[in-house]
C-alpha cells in the first residue's frame, strides 16, 4: 500500500516516524508538511507554504480578525466542536487558497500526491480548509484518517468536511479519546534509541520544563514552586524554549527531574515526557485518576497544582525515590511508545477495517 501522511509541521519530530514505520512493514510512506518546524526536525517533502506557522505577525493577525482556530473552549464538553472561522478569517484564508493551489498541484504532479491509498491527515488539516481536496480524495475512493494531537481539536475544533470524509479517527491525547466516543486512542510512536542517556552536572538539583505554550503547561506554577524550594534547598529551575530540538536535549539530559505540565490531569503527557523518560530521568506530571487507571503500569511521578511544591521537595530530597522513577522510563517508553510497535498495531487496524490484506501465517 502507498500512505501519505499529511501535517502543517514535523510535530515534536514524531510524525516521520510513523513514516519509518509503515516502510519498516512493506509498504510506501511519505510525510508532506506545509512549512519547516522551528525546532529543525527531519523533513520529507516539505512545501514551504507562506501565510501559515507560528510567526508573531500571523498570530497578531489571527487575534484581529478573531480567527476561529483561536477559540478555546470547554474541555469537558462532549459536544462536536467544529471551527468556524470569522468572515475576515474567511477572506484571508480564500487569499490563500489562491496563492497555495499552484504550488500544490505542482507538489502533487511532481510527487503523485493523489496517487496513495490511505491520507493521514495530522490534527485532521487538509491543504484547504473547505476540504475541497478531502473530498475529492473520498470520491476517488481513498481512505482517510484524521490523526489529533496538540491542541488543535481542544482549540480550533474539527473542520466540518474533513471530519465528515474521515474514515477513521485516531488520538494519542487521553481527553479526546473520553470525549468522543468516535475517536480510538493510539500510543505516539517514538524512538527513544535516537535520545542521549541522561548525564545530570554535579550541584544542585536540576528541574528542567519545556514548555511550547507556557498556559497549557502550568508553567507560573512550576517556575513559583521552584523559586521557592530554591531558597532552603539547592535547587533549580532550567526553563528550555526557543531553541532547536538538538539543544533541547542536551539541556534536557543535564538535568536530574523534568516537569511536563500541572494544568490538566487530562492533558497527562507528550513528547516532552517521551524524551525524558528514555533518557532515565525522573519525570513528574499530572494524570487524572481516569488516566491511570487507563496507563496504571505509568512510570510518572504524579502532582498536582495544590501539592506541587511538596511533592517537588519529596523528589529532590529523596535520590532513591528519584532513581526509581527514572529507571522505570526506558522499559515503559519501549513496550508501549516504540515506533515499530504502534506502526504494528495501526497496520492491524487497516486489517481490522478490511484496507489491508491479513498478515501472512
């Protein structure tokens, strides 16, 4: 089979290995995404789109014309919650569509784009927001998978014709997997032999906390929590932003404790999490009691806003109890994030739906 995924960015370098993984099976995979990710992961075809990614004058542009991918809502809503975007985010995006569609169908006519079996559409985004290409591929009779991560179905919400055309659903984020009952949940692949062992600098103890979006994470809460235990107890905050994946982890691996986030007990964990555990360092976040129930075997080393900064102190102060944490990393990433092993078990859903054949024996 012939599979091309689809994403407005190499996400957390993760999405390319979905890629490895379908080849590792038999088959043809490609990954295409609109525009480079800051953080320089690995690309496949990568387009270069304009008018699109995180630049501030974009954003500022989004926040004037109240664009609908800005909306965050309740998160604790079964409703379908589709974007709608303003009229003037309308008209910029049919601006858009204009400029883009040249350098698409070039893309298309120089790659066979519309020649694969299966569309992964990562966070359900297709190249045009009408869905007009989706539609096109349903009728073609292509089999489409919309894949949610991030915050894009928390924010913007589905976009109607994708969503409608989707065959199937899938999600790594716990809270989507509760709240639609449409949405299967599978583990985000990873390869934790491309990560540095954890080498922790002498002194104090190192916290580090990568935040992309400091709201989502609990980031005040945790930079207040340290501050204060950096008083009576040697300690510190190493805060890891704006900067490339390759420096990300070296800072990372410096470090004896990593935070992931405080805010949700639903948003649980990502790629951050993924990163220190397979490096052997401690990590600490928030799951709900229905998140661990659902991953009771977890590794994590579990808070919550109102006990931060003493569970924080219990960690520091405890080496042991650090160690335990950090040891049960690499086994927990291998057998349930292992990249080969969530492209195995994806490839037995397509036999599940009768779009692959039945493995041989």
């Amino acid at each position: 089979m012939k599979i091309l995924h689809l994403s407005p960015q190499n996400y957390t370098g993760t999405i390319d290995l979905f890629v490895r993984g379908h080849v590792a099976l038999g088959h043809e995979s490609r990954l295409v995404t609109f525009y480079r990710a800051a953080n320089l992961y690995e690309e496949d075809i990568c387009l270069n789109l304009p008018f699109v990614g995180p630049m501030s004058w974009l954003l500022k542009l989004k926040g004037l014309v109240r664009a609908g991918s800005l909306q965050v809502p309740y998160t604790g809503t079964t409703e379908r919650i589709f974007w709608s975007p303003s009229p003037a985010e309308s008209l910029m995006l049919r601006f858009r569509d204009m400029v883009w569609k040249p350098i698409i169908n070039r893309a298309a006519g120089e790659y066979g784009l519309w020649d694969f079996d299966i569309y992964h559409l990562e966070g359900g985004m297709s190249f045009y927001r009408d869905g007009r290409d989706v539609i096109a591929l349903k009728r073609a009779g292509k089999k489409i998978v919309s894949y949610y991560h991030g915050l894009g179905l928390r924010m913007r919400g589905a976009i109607r014709p994708v969503w409608e055309a989707t065959d199937l659903n899938l999600t790594c984020e716990f809270d989507l997997y509760q709240r639609y009952p449409e949405v299967d949940y599978l583990f985000l692949p990873f390869d934790q032999n491309a990560m540095p062992p954890a080498s922790p600098l002498p002194g104090k103890v190192r916290i580090c906390h990568a935040p992309r979006i400091r709201s989502v994470k609990g980031t005040e809460e945790i930079i207040s929590a340290v501050e204060d235990l950096s008083k009576d107890i040697p300690v510190e905050l190493v805060l890891i932003e704006n900067m490339t994946n390759a420096e990300a982890l070296r800072m990372k691996a410096s470090c004896h404790i990593a935070i992931d986030q405080v805010a949700s007990g639903d948003m649980g964990y990502g790629v951050n999490s993924l990163e220190s555990l397979s490096m052997g360092i401690a990590t600490v976040t928030n799951l709900s009691r229905a998140y661990q129930e659902f991953i009771p075997d977890h590794p994590f080393f579990l808070t919550e806003p109102d006990t931060l900064k003493r569970d924080l102190k219990e960690l520091i102060l405890d080496r042991e109890l650090r160690e335990k944490h950090a040891g049960a990393g690499p086994p927990w990433i291998k057998a349930k994030h292992h990249w080969l092993s969530v492209a195995e078990e994806l490839h037995r859903i397509y036999r599940d739906l009768l779009w692959e054949e039945p493995a041989d024996g």
